[in-house]
C-alpha cells in the first residue's frame, strides 16, 4: 500500500485552524481523518478548521465529543467527528455504529484515534499532534493508500503558498 508524510509546524491555533480549513476543502465523501495526540495537543482546534473547509459555517459549534461520543455537523457533505478517549475497545467504536459512518458518505474525523486504529479503513490520512510550546504544535500527516497520498501532495501545496 502506497504511503506518504508531510510534517509542519503551526505557529499558532489560527494557523492550526487555517490549516484545517484548507485541508477541508480536499476532503471527499467517504474521506477518513484519524487524529493522534495527547491532551491540549489541538485536536478538536484542528477539527474545527477541517469542518469550516467541508463547508460548516460557524466553526464554534465545533465541540470535543468525550460525552457524546460523536457529533455531526452539515456542511457540503456531512461530518463525523468521533472522540475515541473513553473507548476501551474496538468493539466499543463498532457498537456506536462506527462501521456504517466510517465506510458511508460523509467525512469522519476520529480524535483519540490510536485507541481504536482496528476500527479504521486499511486506508486513511492519520494526523498527529504534538505540543512543542504554548503556541506551537508540531503537526506531521500521514497517508495509507493512493488517494490519500494525493491529498498529501496537494497539502505540500498548501504549505508552500
């Protein structure tokens, strides 16, 4: 299976947020994001640039899904956004009715990701998150499979403008 990385560091939660957005706009039906990090890493600040991109215009309502476990927002195609941190289980992701969301039509976004990687398609984009100070974040992005490793080679586009 193809494979592909890029790494950037954001300066800053509205570069992250930017960012986010812009990677949003590549984003197509059926399109699984697995997102990697400890707390305050800016996850859910990801997110919330990622949905503005799918077209969810007010990005506030963005909210981590601990609770719930999983929102979704309507954008030009609908968004999932999953928080995997109390899940023990691949079996927990399956019995919210994971499957049906992860191999349908809308985006899904999975934060918490490694916790239920068995959960995921063979192919995604996984994005991790790594504090390096107040501000910055360390951000590389990987991509399992073809269409995802087209995706990275437009966000090497998106880095340079």
């Amino acid at each position: 299976m193809k494979e592909g990385k890029v790494t950037f560091i954001s300066m800053s939660a509205n570069e992250t947020i930017h960012f986010g957005e812009r990677l949003g706009r590549l984003l197509a039906p059926g399109d699984v994001i697995a997102l990697v990090g400890e707390l305050g890493a800016g996850k859910t600040t990801l997110v919330k640039g990622i949905v503005q991109g799918l077209g969810v215009m007010d990005k506030h309502i963005v909210k981590s899904p601990t609770f719930s476990l999983i929102n979704i927002y309507k954008g030009r195609i609908p968004v999932y956004h999953f928080d995997a941190y109390r899940l023990e289980s691949i079996q927990d992701m399956t019995d919210i009715g994971s499957d049906e969301i992860l191999f349908g039509e809308g985006v899904s976004l999975v934060e918490w990701a490694d916790n239920v990687y068995g959960a995921l398609p063979k192919e995604y984009i996984e994005i991790t998150l790594s504090v390096i100070s107040e501000s910055q974040r360390k951000i590389e992005i990987n991509g399992f499979g073809e269409h995802y490793c087209g995706i990275l080679d437009k966000i090497r586009g998106i880095r340079t403008e």
